[in-house]
C-alpha cells in the first residue's frame, strides 16, 4: 500500500480523518493531539542522533499518529502500544504503507514489554519515545525503569510540572520520591518546552519533552532495593514531617529502631525527605535493613 501524505498537525485533517472513521476525541484517554509541527520531529530526532547503530522505538499512545510517523521516518523499527481500539483504523489509514510498524492493542502497564523487546527489537539498540497519557505518567515511568529492560534512552513528553519533579536534583524542594527513582536508574534532563497551545484540545497545563539517560546510570550501593523503595516513598509521603518521624509511621517499625538507623546513616532527626542526598538516602535504608528485625 502507498504511504499517504497527510499533515497530521493539521486540524481540519484530523478532523477529517477521525470523522470518516467515526472516532471522537476521548479526553479520559489523556487525548490531547499535538498540532505544533516542530515538536515531533525535535523528539525523534532527540532518538536518531542518539545512536548510529539499528534503532527500534517503543512508542505508547498514537493518537493519530503524529509522532509515530516522524518516528517511522527516522528509525527501523516501531512498536507502538496503543489502548483505544477505535483508534486502529484512522492508524491503517493514516500510516498505511510503512512496513516497519507494529501497531499493538494494549495497556501499556499491563503488556509484557520483554517479550514486545524480544519480538521486535532483535539486534537493535531500543528507545522509548512518547507523548505520554499524562494520567499515567509516573506509573508507567517507574516501571519503563523498574523492569530493567534494555532501553538506552527514554524521550517522553510529560506535564510541565510533572518533567521538573522529575528532573529536580535530589536534595532540593522540587524533588519527591519519583526523582529519586529516576535519580536511581538514569540521568535525567528536560530537553525542550511545549506550551499547551501546540495542543488540540488545549489543556490547562504547559507540557516538556524530557530525557531519561539509561546508560549513564549512578552506581548506588543498595543492600535491598525493596526496602530502598520503601523508605524513599515513605521518607516523602508526609514531606512536611522529619524524616524520622515520616519513616517511623510510615514502615511499620518501631520508633527506636529508626532512631537508632537515622543516627547510624548520619542523617538529622530533624531533616526532611526532600533535603537528603542520594546517598543519605541511600544510608539510611541500608541502616534500616540492618535494624529492622
Ligand atoms: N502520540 C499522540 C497521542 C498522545 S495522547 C500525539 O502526540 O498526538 C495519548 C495516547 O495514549 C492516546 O492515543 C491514548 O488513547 C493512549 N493511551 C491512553 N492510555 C493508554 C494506556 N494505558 N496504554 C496505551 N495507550 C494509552
């Protein structure tokens, strides 16, 4: 089949598009299309320029395709996981002709990503990049991270707000549990702005195009990485508490032992979460490990 030529930025083509299909907009989807022309081919490029070698991308969400296309254009090979089926048809049309495209029905939380990256990504080096459903953002991070697959890099756009928690530095106000996982397995950087006019819908918010480093990863001497976890969510999710007493209602261990695990780290009984350093933070849930039975 020919590889049609549509303007996927272009309003009155989706419009059209979408209307021979008979799809609407699903705003519970997160389906805010970009119609800013520059971003998608900044953020496939962000990919392209990373690597010389054979590329595939993991896209999540087509919407119409925007990106996908500007994705196809540049690498070997996409997979793009996609949750609204009604959206498959206006895919076929809207990115028939290109051979190097599977397009999967799924929810990107639940789909077994190794066997997507077995599948389709032999031989190659694999990114993530995506305009990210934003009601799922930090979920699907944390386990694009958690999951420890291969990818290099993972470009996604994100809310603006959401893009600098993410790329706070751990140890300052704008930092939280997610910076601190991030911190963990990659490096992170903001890329470019996209102000919410490059939208159709246009959302209240102001987005980012952000960059996880998988490759430049810091190399943190965690005893147990469960018990890491624990702790970092526990130390901030009562920010406004000392970290002493965050943790001590927080883990479900005695008071005394945290006392003892903060003192032993070298952290003050009254520092907060999001004034500690990756390697405060790091002490102290080595120091819990070792006094929490
Ligand atoms: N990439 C497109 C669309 C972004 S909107 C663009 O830039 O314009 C987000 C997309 O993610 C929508 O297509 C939505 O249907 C899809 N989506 C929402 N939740 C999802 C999930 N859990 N798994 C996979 N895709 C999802």
């Amino acid at each position: 089949m020919d590889k049609k030529n549509y303007t996927l930025t272009d309003l009155s083509v989706i419009k059209r598009v979408m209307g021979e299909h008979g799809v609407t907009f699903s705003k519970g989807l997160g389906q805010n299309f970009l119609v800013n022309p520059t971003v998608c081919p900044k953020m496939a490029e962000a990919v392209r320029e990373s690597t010389d070698n054979k590329t595939g991308v993991l896209e999540i969400g087509a919407g119409v395709g925007v990106l996908t296309k500007e994705l196809l254009e540049r690498c070997d090979k996409v997979v793009c996981v996609e949750l609204d089926t009604r959206l498959f048809p206006v895919l076929n049309d809207t990115l028939s002709g290109y051979e190097n495209l599977t397009l999967i029905n799924g929810d990107i939380l639940k789909i077994d990503l190794k066997k997507v990256i077995a599948e389709h990504f032999d031989g190659m080096e694999v990114f993530v990049c995506a305009n990210l459903p934003y009601y799922i953002t930090s979920p699907v991070i944390m386990r694009l991270l958690e999951e420890k697959l291969p990818f290099k890099k993972i470009i996604v756009m994100v809310q603006k707000e959401a893009g600098d928690r993410l790329c706070a530095k751990v140890g300052t106000r704008e930092s939280g549990a997610v910076t601190v996982a991030v911190n963990y397995y990659a490096k992170a950087r903001k890329l470019f702005d996209v102000s919410r006019g490059s939208f159709f819908p246009s959302p209240k918010v102001d987005s980012c195009v952000i960059e996880l480093d998988l490759t430049q990863k810091g190399d943190y001497p965690v005893i147990d990485e469960k018990l890491f976890f624990q702790t970092v969510k526990a130390a901030f999710s009562q920010r406004r508490k000392t970290v002493l007493n965050a943790l001590s209602s927080g883990m479900g261990i005695e008071k005394s032992k945290i006392a003892q695990a903060v003192k032993n780290a070298g952290v003050s009984e009254n520092a907060r979460a999001e004034a500690l350093t990756m390697e405060q933070l790091v002490n102290l849930s080595n120091e819990i490990f070792k006094v929490k039975d």
